[in-house]
C-alpha cells in the first residue's frame, strides 16, 4: 500500500499553526445526521484514564480524580463514559505534534463514535486560550457512519472533512481521527470515506489513501518524545505510570515530575526500545512525593548532545496525588 504523502518541512509547520486555528470549530456540532442507520461499531475500551474533576479558573481543585470503573465493556463514570480526542499541540520545533485529550460523553455502547465527535467538536475555548491547542479538522465537519470490522474503523465524514488548507494541515486532521480511533484496542487502522464514497485520493492536494491507514502512517507528527498517558490535564496516579514513543539520541531522555509550586518532586531517566533515527517505545513507572493532591507539571525532554541544554522539552499539567 501506498503511504500518505507526508512533505513534513519547518514552513509547512507553522503554516499549521495559523491554518489550524482559522478552521478551528467554534461551538458543538449538535445531532450529526446520517443518511441511514449505522450500526453502533462494537469496541472494546482500553485501560482507564484517571480523570480530575474541573473547577473554576484560579480555584484550587475542589476534588481528587478518580478512575471510570472498569466493570462492564466501557468504563463510565456516572451517566458518562471518558474517551480520548487527539489534538495539535504547539510548541518548538521537535516538541509540537499530536497530544490527546480527555472527554466525558454520554455513556452509551456506540463509543467510538462519541469519540469521533468529539474529536470534530474541537478544543474548548479554554483549552484553546491556555495552550496552543488546536484541530486542523474544518468547522462543519461531520460524522455519517463509523463500522468496525477485522480491527478495521470505516469513518464516513461529510465533503466539509476535506476543504482547505495544504498538505500538512491534510495529514494532521487525517492523524486526529486515526488516533482518536485507534485508542480502542478492537481498531487497528481507519479506512477514510467521504459522503459514502472510499477515499483513494484525499482532496485536491493528491494524498494517496489506498487502504487503511494506522498511527506508524503519521508518526512524523508526533513531537521527539510523545506521551500518550497520561493525557493532557488526567490524573497522574502515584506511582505515575508514563507510555509513550521517542525518537532521540541513543534512545535516552528525562522525565520530571513538578508540583504546583514549582518544586521537583521526581526526575528520572528513561529509555526507548529505539532512538537516533528510529522511533521507539517506552513504558515507565515513576514514584513521586507531594504531601497533598493538586495540580503540577509533567515534562519529558532530552539533554542536547552538544552542551546538555534542554531539548525537545514537552510539557503539560497532570494531577498529583500522595501515595497510598
């Protein structure tokens, strides 16, 4: 199969940036209509994602997070059930790439495409204001059907999916709907249609969709040192437990954990299964110190080679709690 075309240079980079906040949608996309009845896709949910409950701004957290219970085939907390939507988080050259973030949606057994929804939902206005968060997807994009079957996610958008923007802004708003997609372990890679008809060449910029596509087809947007658990502002639990993917100089980078005073609370080297020009993975178990719950940093990065100075430095806030 043909890979994705990917021209992945520093000016298409920060093209993105102001591409991606233009089309950035402003507001919920309300019911998604279809044009005829989907079944709701079987999908197994991963591991749990600790949460923490959101307060006002410059209010201290008013409650610890807590994990969705794992009883039943979706986790859910309440009347709802947390899924990942995957973003675009900014930043300097080797730490901006994808970053996942926490939802609550409804609970109900058609998750995936809840999940689906709402990625296309885009960043809140505060997520937006905070960071550099953004979605490549096009205001007006909408989901019309999502099958599953063989590990494989059909995702039927509407023909707003594909206007706009150049090639980079393409392949970032094709990475959100495969790694929102492929959090579930029952999805491998996601065939693309659009208004019911299958993409083999995606929008007037040529990009070659043959077949499925999986996360290896767009890792070239993934930051040096990637994180995908916790998520972006999850609980972090204690020990923290940190997955991800790098690709840096012989495979070694640093993980610091920071509490909300700005004080170290733990710093320890870590390792992927690859590095210097491959990407590798890493699955790390950090204990950490702090006397009482509350939010505070978690920053992955690398010493440079040349004079030890932090590089691909990629951070965002967790919440700490003391251990058990």
């Amino acid at each position: 199969m043909n890979r994705p075309h990917r021209p992945f240079v520093v000016v298409a980079m920060v093209a993105l940036l102001a591409t991606v906040a233009a089309c950035s949608p402003s507001g919920g996309l309300g019911q998604v209509p279809s044009r005829a009845p989907t079944p709701a896709p079987s999908v197994a949910q991963g591991s749990p994602d600790l949460t923490a409950e959101p307060t006002p701004s410059g209010a201290a957290p008013s409650a610890e997070p807590t994990a969705p219970s794992s009883a039943g085939p979706s986790p859910t907390t309440g009347e709802t059930t947390v899924v990942r939507a995957y973003f675009f988080l900014g930043g300097e050259l080797g730490s901006e790439g994808l970053v996942p973030l926490l939802r609550d949606v409804p609970a109900t057994p058609a998750i995936g495409t809840a999940a689906m929804n709402a990625m296309l939902a885009g960043p809140t206005e505060a997520e937006r204001a905070e960071r550099v968060i953004t979605s490549a997807v096009p205001s007006g994009s909408r989901l019309l059907g999502l099958t599953i079957e063989d590990g494989v996610a059909t995702v039927d958008l509407s023909r707003e999916f594909e206007s706009g923007g150049g090639s980079m802004s393409i392949s970032v708003r094709l990475a959100q709907v495969v790694y929102t997609l492929t959090q579930f372990p029952t999805v491998q890679s996601v065939r693309f249609e659009i208004e019911g008809q299958p993409v083999t060449v995606f929008s007037s910029e040529g990009l070659i969709l043959d077949g499925p596509v999986d996360r290896a087809d767009y890792e070239e947007l993934l930051p040096n040192i990637y994180v995908d658990r916790p998520a972006y502002g999850a609980g972090l639990g204690n020990p923290a437990r940190i997955v991800g993917s790098a690709n840096v100089f012989e495979a070694q980078f640093l993980i610091t954990l920071i509490d909300g005073n700005g004080v170290v609370v733990a710093e320890t080297p870590a390792m992927a299964t690859c590095g210097t020009g491959c990407r590798g993975t890493f699955d790390v178990t950090v204990p950490y110190t702090v006397a009482a719950s509350g939010w505070g940093t978690l920053r992955v990065w690398d010493g440079s080679a040349r004079d030890g100075s932090p590089e691909n430095v990629r951070e965002y806030p967790v919440w700490l709690t003391p251990a058990e």
